[in-house]
C-alpha cells in the first residue's frame, strides 16, 4: 500500500487515503487490487473457524532516494494503518457460510488485530473487496498530530497477517 506524500499537520490527528491503483508513482505506475482473500479447503470435518489477523511494525525512517539517511530510530509514534469496512464487501463461493469483519474500523497496531472471521461454514474462497479514499469504504494512513517527522523521507512499516485456524475438537453429546 502506498499512501503517498503528504505535510503532516501537527495540530490535529490526519488520515490520509491509500493511493488508488493506476496512480503514477515515481517512474512507474501502482497496480493494486485492494482485496484481501482467505482459501479454506480443509475437510468438512476439520472446520471450526479462523481468524485473519492483521500487525504492523512501527513506521520507520526509510531515508531519502536510495536509503541515504535512514534512521531506524525516528519512529512516526502511534501511525496506524486503518481499514474502514463500513461498506465493503465479502464474497465467498459457499453462499452459506459465515465471514464478518473484525470491526467497522479495523486500526492496525504491532498485536494482532482481528480482520476477519469465519465460523465452521465458511469455507472455500472467501475475499474482502476494500474501497480507496477517505470514508466508510477506504484504506488509510492514521498519523497522530503528535508525531514529528523528519522532512523529505520516506516512512515504511510492514503488514504481517496470519490465518489463525481454529482446531478445537468438535464434541459428540448423546442424552
């Protein structure tokens, strides 16, 4: 995800909007489909649900063009990378099964966060379609007033995200 380039407002806290796929990005242009997907082919048996959790690392200094003057101590404290899922949407291939967001607003932060969930019915392709921009549909960069960047460099963190199966046991209960 690429958030672009932006003078932080220190005097509030500032969202700024994911850069829309097809944008021109330094020499060349970003390609990005804004959809996150789960394949749960495990056997009807086995299903008991998942988690598609979400962290971050912080947003380090990066430096400049070629990584000259990168800093791994300048931190941009408390920036969070925030997907709003007020009207997105998730498709999945077995109409029956049950898959929700984690949240309306899903802050990203370095412990887990839950994205999405799927009890034991939902199984098979399961995809989230985020939007771009500021609003109920997007992807954004949080950066708290707060912060003190240094100037003309490049901020990065990353994404990790785990699928968390369930693997409790079902129990057979007989009166």
């Amino acid at each position: 995800m690429h958030f672009g380039t932006h003078e932080i407002d220190r005097s509030k806290s500032n969202d700024y909007p994911v850069v829309a796929s097809s944008t021109q990005v330094g020499k060349g242009s970003l390609t990005t489909t804004n959809v996150v997907s789960v394949q749960d082919d495990r056997s009807k048996a086995k299903l008991d649900g998942w988690d598609l959790q979400v962290l971050q690392t912080d947003f380090t200094n990066m430096g400049a063009a070629g990584g000259v003057g990168a800093d791994p101590t300048d931190i941009l404290t408390g920036t969070q990378v925030v997907f709003k899922t007020g009207s997105s949407a998730i498709t999945q291939t077995n109409s029956a099964g049950v898959a929700n967001f984690g949240a309306a607003e899903i802050a990203v932060n370095t412990a887990p966060a839950t994205f999405m969930s799927g009890d034991a019915t939902a199984y098979g392709s399961i995809k989230a379609t985020l939007g771009t921009g500021i609003g109920e549909d997007a992807i954004n960069l949080r950066v708290p007033g707060a912060v003190n960047p240094t100037e003309a460099v490049h901020y990065q963190s990353e994404l990790t995200w785990s699928l968390v199966a369930e693997t409790g046991q079902s129990s057979r209960h007989t009166d």
